[in-house]
C-alpha cells in the first residue's frame, strides 16, 4: 500500500479495526479513488489496439445477428463466462460439470449439485437476469445489488451484507495473510462509499465521458473504478466483469450476450490484477487501457470463430437427422438445439419440447442411434446425454 501514497488519481485515508482471525487489533490505510474524468488523453499505440477491439466486437455482434434464435449461442458466452469469472475468484468447474447441472430440476440442484458447480451456476443465472434487464434499463445500484446476492447466494459470503453495499472493511490478498500484508485494502465503508459508487453510476451515462471516451476504453476506466471501490464484501470481481458485458450491450455495440472476456482474463491473471493496482499508483491509464482492449479484441475474435463452428455443427448434425429419420420433427429439434443445450435428459427434453416421454425417449433414442448423442456418466435413473464435439468447440 505504501506505493499509493503518491497516487495522483486518488489518496488514503487511515484505518482501523480488530481481525477476528487472528484475534488482535490492526492499523492500516485504505486507497480512495477520485472520481472518474470526464476525458483522458491516449497515445496513437493504444487507440490502434481499442480500435482493432472495437471491429472485431462488431464483426461478433453481426455473426450474432445472422441466427434466428440469438439464445443458442448466447447460452454457450454467458456459460464461457461463468466458469472463467468464477476460476478468477478461486472457484473452480468445467464446463461439462455446469451443463449437467443445468440439466436437473431446480428443488434438486441444491443438494445433487457440489457447492463449486453451484457457485458457478448462480453467475448464470444472475447473467441471464441482467441480459434481460438492461434492455429495458440503465445499470443501477440495485440492480447490481441484486445480481451480488444471487452470486452469493447459498455461499460462506451470504449473510446481512448480501445484495447491498457493504458495512464493513474488506482487504484484498491472500485469507491467510493479515491486513497488513494485504496486497490492497479498498475504501472504508459509509456514506462516502456508497456516494462514490452513485457517482460511479451517473458517470456510466453522464454526457461528456459518452461523448468523449471510445466505448471500449470507456468500460475499461469503469472496470477499473468499480474493482477499486469493491461496493460488495465478495463477488466485486464478478460483478464487476458482468457490468463490462452490460455497458456493451446498453450502448447497442452487441446485440446479444456473446462477448465474454473473463477466459482471457483468467489466463493472464497476474496481468490483470497488476494493471489494475498499477492504474492506481501512477495514473496512467493507457496501460490499462490497452491491456482491457487486448482481452476484448481476442474474445470477440475467438468468439466469433466460435459462432461459426457451431453453426456449422448444427447444419451438419440437422442434415444427417433429416437424411435418417425424415419425419422425426422432434429428433430434429432436439439436434438443433444441441449446440445450446449439449447435454441432455429424457425429462429435460420433455420439459423443454413437451411431447410425451416416450416421445422423447425415442428422439433421443435415434440421435444415439446416429452416434449424434452418447451416454454422459454412469447415472442409472434419468441418464444423461451429450454431444462431446460440442464441448470441443466451445472449449477451444
């Protein structure tokens, strides 16, 4: 912390408390971020990096345009999200763990699934939420208040403070260390907390940072701000993240939810988490900036090859259902769907295309049959299904 003593974009302010942890009183200083300017001066070298940002995230929202139902690739980002988000907080699960969890009935995900995959599962569910609100509204407080308290939910971090801004002092390092080993400590909590973070939010829509900062650079700046104030006592990171994707789709740059930019993130962790300190000591936000639009840029690129692929799947998986069983509409159905939806049950099929069971028994039935779907795991009751060339799409 003592590097930030000299922060031109910021000031700390003493602090004190008692770590139950170790049982003993501490003294420290907390960094306390100016608020966000109005503009910012960028070299040539880093606009060419947000302007080659900014092209590849129009060519993934025009691929993402060309599918009548969005949903079926947006599923497969927001999925990419959530376990790349969450690997960036210590939580760990892949991809095949979170699909075939999605799959069983809600009463029973709370205790069929393992408290990781959980975990994981509530950032899904709390970015679907947010997708379908900020078409309709501005980010606000609340909303974000909201989506922390589903992230957290049924976690060690759900308590009083969920869904609201915290009231209390929050360190980031390592759990073990103590505060003064932090490798951060983020403002005190109080009024000023909470104006800060309202003035955060008016700066999102506020006219002279709109007109004056590109977008991309823009939601960098914020990110950085959002991460700095840490509003929440956990789930600031994800949150945070979340916010990055919705500044893009509020301001009409992506149509649908298919960015998602936490797998590149969590691939130069140390990276991010340097820039983001390194923004506070000196000011600079070119940096930052570039480092931001680099992570955007290559997502949105390997998004869009992304789209591509599965789309080439799904013509090549509906041809071959067509060509075999050509009066199997709900067959058909079902392998259309796959690139959304890659691993399945008998029951899920019936609740998601109705039909009866046996229906759905056979359709299911003949796309084994065509080696389209294969057994996933060795439940008895209920089996599981899946397309594995899927996963080595989306994995890539």
């Amino acid at each position: 912390m003592s590097s930030l003593q000299e922060s031109p974009i910021g000031s700390v302010v003493p602090i004190a408390g008692y770590d139950a942890r170790f049982g003993e009183s501490y003294e420290a200083e907390a960094f306390v971020p100016a608020d966000l300017p109005g503009r910012v001066d960028l070299p040539g070298s880093v606009w060419m990096v947000v302007s080659e940002a900014n092209a590849e995230l129009g060519r993934l929202d025009a691929a993402a345009s060309l599918i009548p139902n969005p949903q079926l690739v947006t599923r497969i980002a927001t999925r990419r999200e959530a376990i790349g988000t969450s690997a960036l907080e210590g939580t760990y699960a892949e991809l095949t763990e979170l699909f075939a969890a999605e799959v069983l009935p809600f009463d029973e995900q709370e205790t069929e699934v393992a408290p990781n995959v959980r975990e994981v599962m509530n950032y899904a569910r709390a970015a679907d939420a947010a997708y379908g609100w900020i078409g309709e509204r501005p980010v606000t407080l609340g909303m974000l208040a909201s989506l922390q308290a589903e992230i957290v939910r049924g976690t060690e971090s759900d308590g009083p403070e969920a869904g609201s801004i915290r009231e209390s002092q929050v360190f980031i390092g390592a759990k073990h260390r103590r505060v003064s080993e932090a490798r951060f400590i983020p403002p005190p909590p109080g009024d000023q907390l909470r104006a800060m973070c309202e003035r955060w939010v008016d700066w999102l829509s506020a006219t002279e940072p709109v007109e004056q900062i590109q977008l991309i650079a823009r939601v960098a700046m914020a990110h950085y701000q959002f991460e700095t104030l840490h509003p929440f006592t956990d789930g600031n990171g994800r949150v945070g993240r979340l916010v990055a994707i919705l500044q893009v789709m509020r301001e009409g740059a992506l149509r649908s939810p298919v960015l998602s930019v936490s797998p590149w993130l969590k691939d130069h962790a140390d990276e991010y988490r340097d820039h983001l300190l390194a923004v506070s000591t000196t000011g600079d936000w070119a940096p930052w900036i570039a480092f931001f639009a680099q992570a955007v840029g290559a997502e949105a690129k390997s998004g869009h090859e992304r789209i591509m692929r599965l789309l080439e799947l799904r013509q090549e998986l509906g041809e071959r259902v067509r060509a075999a069983f050509p009066r199997a509409r709900l067959a058909v159905e079902i392998a259309d769907d796959l690139i959304a939806y890659p691993i399945l049950s008998v029951s899920e099929a019936q609740r998601r295309y109705g039909r009866s069971n046996q229906a759905n028994r056979d359709a299911v039935g003949s796309l084994v049959e065509l080696g389209i779907l294969e057994p996933y795991g060795d439940a008895r009751y209920d089996r599981l299904y899946w397309n594995r060339r899927v996963f080595q799409i989306i994995d890539s």
